[in-house]
C-alpha cells in the first residue's frame, strides 16, 4: 500500500484481502486460504486453515536464507559488565537444545511452561524453544512476589517452571530461588520440573530448594542429555503464550495470543509501524515480562530478520543518564522503543540533555514510546534535544501490538504532541458514550474497537470464556472496549486521555488498585480501604491508599503506613511502587456501597467542578476528603 488511508479502508472493508496478502511475509507449513473467521462472534479468529511454527519463522527461515551470522540477540547488562551477541545460527542450536531438554520433562503442544526469568539471553531462548514444541508458555515480570507468581501457576497449570538463579538491580542482587520455592509451596498446582540458568558468576552459593513432587534441574545437564527439537507445526489459532495482566478484581487475566495472526500482525508491524527492515538493530527497552517485550523484544524483530537488543539496565543509574544514549550508539540502533517513564527519568537527571550530545546518534531514526500517555512536555522535551521524531504508539497487552500509531514506514505523517496519531490497519476505532453511540470529532468519551479486531490481538482469556466476554466485549455491543477514554479530532488523530476502569498505569505496568485493596484490608487495624491513581510527574500514575481503621484501633499514621506498604511490596511486589496511604474518617460511596474512586482520583489529580454522582450516600464525607486528595495530587 502506498499510502495509509488505502490501507486503513481496505484492512476494514475486505480484511481477508489485506491480510492474505500481508500473510505472505510469514512461512507456512500449510497456506490460510482465509483470514478472518467470524463464524462465533465475538470469539473471531485468523488465518484458520493455516499451520506454520513461530520458533521456525524466527529462526530457522533466517538460517536457511543465509542470514546464520548476523546477530539475532545482543545482550548488553551494564548491571553485570556483559556484552554478547548471539548469531541466528547460536540462537537456533540453543533453542533445539532446550526444546529438547523441555520434551524430555514431558513437554509437548498445548502444555504449559512458566518462565520467571531476568533480562538474559535464556529467557528468550526459552520462550522461543515452548514455541518450537507448539507448547505455551507464560511469562511472569521478574519482579513479582511468590504469591502473585503462586496465582499465576495455579491458573496455567504448567509442566515445567523455567527460572534463574536471580536478577540484577543497579543496587542490589534479587535471587529468585526463595520465591519460586515460596510460590510452589503456595501452589496446589505442583510442576513436575524447575529447570535453572544458573548465573554462577552472580550468585556462586545457591543451592536447589527442596520441593516435594518437584524437580530442580540445572539447565546446561538437562540439555546434555536431551536430544535437539525440531518445529512442530501448529494451527494458526494454537495458542502461543498467556500472559497476565491485571483485573479490576484482583484476579489476572491469562490474555491467550494465538500462533499464526500474531506472526502475520508482528512481522507487518515491523516495517510499517516502525519502519525497521531486516538486518537493522532495533532496540527495545523494556522486559520480556510484559508485553512489550514478547512482542518486541522476543518477536517481532526476529520474525523479520532484524537484531534486538536484551538490555539488563536502567535508563539512569547503569552508570548514568546516558545510559540509553550510549547503547543506541554503541550498536547501531536505528531506533528505541521505551516507555515515558523512562524519558521523564532521563530528563530529570539530565535537563539538558548534555549525555545525548556526547554519543553518535545518527543511525537512530526514531525515539519510539508506549505504555502510557506520552505527555505533550516530555514529548517536546525528547524531539528538542534528540532532533529526531519522537511518536507515540497506543496499545495494550489485550492487542499485542499498537492500536493507534504515526506508521513510519507506510506513510510517515505529521507528529501531533499528546496523540498516538491514527488507528493502524485492521483497528476500526470509535468513541463511544455511555449507551454506546458514537460521538463527534472532538468530545470526549470511551475508546472501542469495532469487531473484528486486527489479527494478533487476544483470543480470550485462558479457560475463561465468560469473563473474557463480560471484561471486553458486553460493554459495547459489537466492539472490544479498550477500557481507555479519549477522543479523535477533525484530522482522525487520537488522544488517550487515561483509564476508565480501577486499572491504573504505573510506569507502563498495569496495576490492579483492587488487588493493592485487597493487601491492605487483610491488615487487622484495617475496616474498609481505597487506592486510586493520582497522576505522578515521573511514573504517570502512582497508586495511593486511603485506609478507615476500626472502631477503637488508634494507631501511629507512619507505622501503619510502613505496614501497609510491606504487605503490599510482600504480595504484589515492588513493581507496585506502593508508598503512600493515609487514615481517612470514612470512604465516600454510593448508596448500594460502591466507593466512588473515579471521583476520587478525579478530586486528586486536580480537576475542577468534578461532578458528584447523584447517587453519593454521604456528601459529607466526600467534602472531608478533599483537602487529603488534593494534597496527595
């Protein structure tokens, strides 16, 4: 397609057509004859008489096209003091021998297998080994506590955990044996395997944990006595991964992505929305815990032949500010993709940018940004002092890919500051009211997709049909609601304004408040409590509790903070960045009992004349609340 608009058109009006043809830069053990099935709306699925193998279109083909010494991976831990790059030919011997090692623990297609894993080159050599068995695998964010990883395997019922000795933070060493052996000894699900990259040079003393029905193998023996795998062709609609994100109860949400239209969406994405080809270096900056590091990290880069950095770093303090800027330069980026987060942080330490101009930049053709609301000030901030374009892409981990984008290399268009720019090929977007109808260019109102969604996004949620229907796709009849507000110019721009629901967005992780509510009550002195996200300068959002104690506890406000703020780093994590929590009178609600948070977080993040729900119970109480929201914000 030459330009975007006849993209757009055609990708919506004959969808089979558009993704048939973009299906051609995937190999296929069987062709799909068809693109979109819509025969069990809203369960629409891609490419259905389709079969091919994802570890096999990331490899192999790349391999057999000559391509075995380029890199595939470059892994850069200033953390550790490490540089390695690993060849498409390394890369494929590796991935064989770990799929074999996971085949003789019983793996096969459809089994499950969790990966708790840092930012090394093995968590992507196990993922893409799951993939070339057709098993399933299921990341969970280093970071998490055991009880939040226990949740997760007692949900995806794995065969095999695969995990690390530990992970590395700028100022200490994370090791992951207690909460893994803490997670199975939560679990009433038990994996028969737990296979460990050993990181001797880190972490020299650790020894297995005893866990009863659970084997704890060392991966370079399971590998010695494996035989290698080949790709085992799977249907396209064969799930490839489940990855949680949070709910607005506290439960994950295990999003199901499917084989065959997320190969064909990745491999489209790359050079359309990103404009990177193959052979480039492409880099993105986050974890192989979200999503963004499935599918651009592990994925997409790979799916085109092109070389992705692993970096296990920080945008500051690994050593310094200019810790991006010299891995751009170091390896030949000709692009970043990273979070808002980590500019604001790179911007606090450097103002001036003076760490940019001390780096060759000029294989570098575009600061890429997702995860949350690129804010118009650090947008203006980063195109100043790079002197590149700097886009915004909008999506989630339900998509896997972006919703909204400026595609650079379809048809590159003027960068608006606070707009993701226009919905991508296959994304038919609305703006909706409350009832569902359509609203003008302009005004305000909840972001949703017309179905069917582009290919790559979500099948369901895994073993979780009802819920799946009721979190997406009942609100709106006919569309997925993406959960976000916002609005669409005259121009067809898009503006995400934030979300709509209890999930608030923390440095681009998204973080259940009811799972943060649910910590805080178990807390004996605690009655009822509420978190909201108040907009935070650095991170986008940051989560703050208001607590009523029970009748007759009196307790020292920052004692039972530090309290309420361990139980919290102890269950979820510090991923939550949980810190502040303040004793209330009371909680203002409706009269059926529902706290009224959106007026909450409204009140705090300043908004003047907020609207109050006719149906508060107490305004009272609401106006004693105040002045606490208004200091948090």
């Amino acid at each position: 397609m030459s330009d975007y608009a006849t993209a757009h058109r055609q990708s919506i009006e004959d969808p089979d057509a558009f993704w048939l043809e973009a299906a051609k830069g995937v190999d296929w053990t069987t062709p799909p004859t068809t693109a979109v099935d819509g025969s069990r709306p809203p369960f629409y699925t891609w490419f259905p008489d389709g079969e091919l193998n994802t570890s096999y279109n990331c490899i192999d083909r790349h391999v057999e096209a000559g391509r075995g010494d380029q890199a595939a991976y470059i892994y850069d831990s200033p953390v550790t003091g490490t540089k390695e790059s690993v060849t498409y030919s390394q890369l494929l011997e590796q991935v064989e021998a770990f799929a074999g090692a996971l085949r003789a623990e019983g793996v096969g297609r459809g089994d499950r297998v969790v990966i708790y894993m840092p930012m090394i080159p093995r968590a992507a050599v196990a993922m893409l080994a799951c993939a070339r068995l057709g098993a399933v695998h299921s990341v969970v964010f280093g970071g998490f506590a055991a009880p939040e990883l226990a949740i997760r395997i007692d949900d995806a019922r794995p065969k095999v955990v695969v995990t690390a000795t530990g992970g590395i933070e700028p100022s200490r060493k994370i090791p992951y044996f207690p909460m893994v052996s803490k997670a199975l000894q939560l679990t009433e699900h038990k994996p028969s395997a737990v296979l460990v990259a050993a990181r001797a040079d880190q972490f020299p003393d650790e020894a297995f944990p005893e866990t009863p029905g659970t084997t704890w193998t060392d991966w370079d023996e399971a590998v010695a006595t494996a035989e290698p795998a080949g790709p085992v062709p799977v249907n396209a609609n064969d799930p490839l991964y489940i990855l949680y994100t949070s709910g607005t109860t506290g439960m994950p949400k295990g999003v199901v992505r499917d084989n065959g239209g997320h190969a064909v969406a990745l491999t489209w994405s790359m050079w359309n929305v990103y404009g990177v080809k193959p052979g480039d270096v492409w880099w993105s900056a986050s974890d192989v815990g979200w999503v963004v590091g499935h599918s651009y990290i592990i994925y997409a880069p790979l799916l085109v032949g092109a070389t992705s950095i692993i970096y296990e770093g920080k945008p500051v303090g690994t050593p310094d500010a200019g810790a991006f800027w010299r891995v751009a330069s170091e390896h030949k980026a000709v692009a970043l993709f990273t979070a808002p987060t980590a500019v604001r942080a790179v911007r606090k330490e450097d103002p001036n940018g003076e760490e940019i101009g001390k780096y060759d930049l000029s294989a570098m053709h575009t600061l890429f940004c997702a995860g949350e609301r690129l804010d118009p000030e650090t947008y203006q901030w980063a195109t100043d002092k790079l002197g590149k374009p700097v886009v915004d892409n909008w999506w989630q981990t339900e998509t896997g890919w972006p919703i909204a984008s400026n595609l650079r290399g379809l048809d590159p268009m003027p960068i608006k500051a606070g707009s993701p720019t226009v919905p991508v090929p296959g994304y038919e977007l609305h703006v909706l009211d409350g009832e569902g109808n359509q609203l003008p260019a302009g005004e305000e109102g909840n972001l949703a997709v017309r179905l069917p969604m582009a290919p790559g996004t979500l099948l369901g949620l895994w073993e979780d049909d009802e819920r799946f229907v009721s979190s997406y796709m009942s609100v709106f009849d006919g569309y997925y609601s993406t959960g976000d507000g916002g609005y669409i110019d005259d121009d067809g721009y898009v503006y995400v304004m934030g979300r709509t629901d209890d999930v608030i967005n923390v440095a681009g992780h998204r973080l259940s408040t009811g799972s943060m509510e649910a910590v805080i009550a178990k807390h004996p002195a605690v009655a009822e409590a509420a978190v909201i996200g108040v907009r935070d300068e650095l991170k986008g959002q940051r989560p703050v509790g208001y607590v009523v104690l029970k009748a007759g506890e009196v307790r020292d406000p920052d004692e039972l903070r530090a309290e309420l703020v361990t139980m919290v780093r102890d269950e979820i994590g510090a991923v939550a960045t949980f810190r502040d929590c303040t004793v209330v009178q009371g909680l203002p609600k409706t009269r059926s009992g529902k706290i009224l948070r959106k007026t909450m977080r409204q009140i705090a993040d300043g908004q003047e004349n907020v609207p109050v729900p006719s149906t508060i119970e107490d305004p009272q109480v609401l106006e004693d609340l105040t002045p606490f929201l208004r200091q948090q914000g």
